[in-house]
C-alpha cells in the first residue's frame, strides 16, 4: 500500500485570475464583448463563464454553436497559461466539438482541462455545461502549438521537474 503526503501544497497556476481575465479580455476583444467570466483558474485547469444573451440564440430556442466554440477554444487557452505563464502567442492548433444535446437559451460553462503538456504542443478537453445541468451540452478536445518561452518547471501530473539537473 502506498502512502500520500496530503500535506503537500496543490501546484500553483502561474497566473492569477485576474491576471488571466485581464489577458483574455485584452487580447480576445470578441470574449470580453461575449461578456465572458473567469470563474475559477487552477494549475491546468480552468472554468469560463459565458452568459446568455440574444444574440447567442438560434432558431429552435438553443445557444449557438459559435459561441460554444469560441468559449471553449478560450477556456482551453487559459488552462494552456496557467501552466506556461504569459505565453500570449501560443495558439490552437486543431480542435473538434462533438455536440451532445440542445443546450436551452440559459448561460454555458466551460470546465477545461489540459491532459499533456509537452515543449511545444499541449492537448486538452473541455466539457460544456448549461447553467446548473450537471450533464455536458458538448465535449471538445484541442491542441495548442506553444511557440518558444522559458522552460516550464512544473509538469502536468504535478510533480515537480528537479530543477537542480
């Protein structure tokens, strides 16, 4: 049987919050006028908020696919960040959304998580969400080409790289 330090502090994102709100409303202007919301940051994770408003409805009374999309391809950005710090150039590679069910007209939340960060390539998943439905409206998966940066020191799986070597 193996024994846990569950004393050891969490990996801290290499933003904060705010910091990151601040870099996605500035630099993804269409985010900050889709009203986008950072919710919580983690170290490769993060949760967007994006309220409902009209423009975002199509017929059949349901949120519209662009901006599922674009609030997921965001949310993957700053999971991708808060990893790498101010890496503003890095950018999606690829990106598929399989939709899973009618989101009604309500706001959508996106919990993003990155699965591997490697030196120039990071892959991640977002799961999207209607407002207080536990059940996902769309799973997206995503790749980001991460241009050259200082090294990153903390691994994805949270254990420290020996940065004595």
């Amino acid at each position: 049987m193996s024994v846990v330090d569950c004393t050891a502090a969490a990996p801290v994102p290499t933003m904060t919050k705010e910091e990151l709100e601040g870099l996605i409303h500035e630099g993804v202007p269409l985010m900050r006028n889709f009203g986008v919301v950072v919710e919580s940051l983690g170290h490769g994770t993060m949760r967007l908020r994006l309220p409902y408003k009209d423009d975002f409805a199509r017929p059949g009374g349901t949120v519209t696919g662009p901006a599922m999309f674009g609030l997921a391809d965001v949310a993957l950005y700053g999971a991708v960040l808060s990893l790498i710090g101010r890496v503003e150039m890095a950018v999606t590679t690829s990106m598929t959304i399989n939709f899973l069910r009618r989101p009604p007209p309500v706001a959508i939340v996106a919990d993003a998580r990155v699965l591997k960060l490697g030196k120039r390539l990071a892959y991640g998943e977002i799961l999207l969400f209607s407002d207080g439905d536990p059940e996902p409206v769309a799973h997206v998966t995503g790749t980001y080409s991460i241009p050259p940066h200082d090294p990153v020191s903390v691994a994805v799986s949270h254990y420290r790289i020996n940065e004595a070597s």
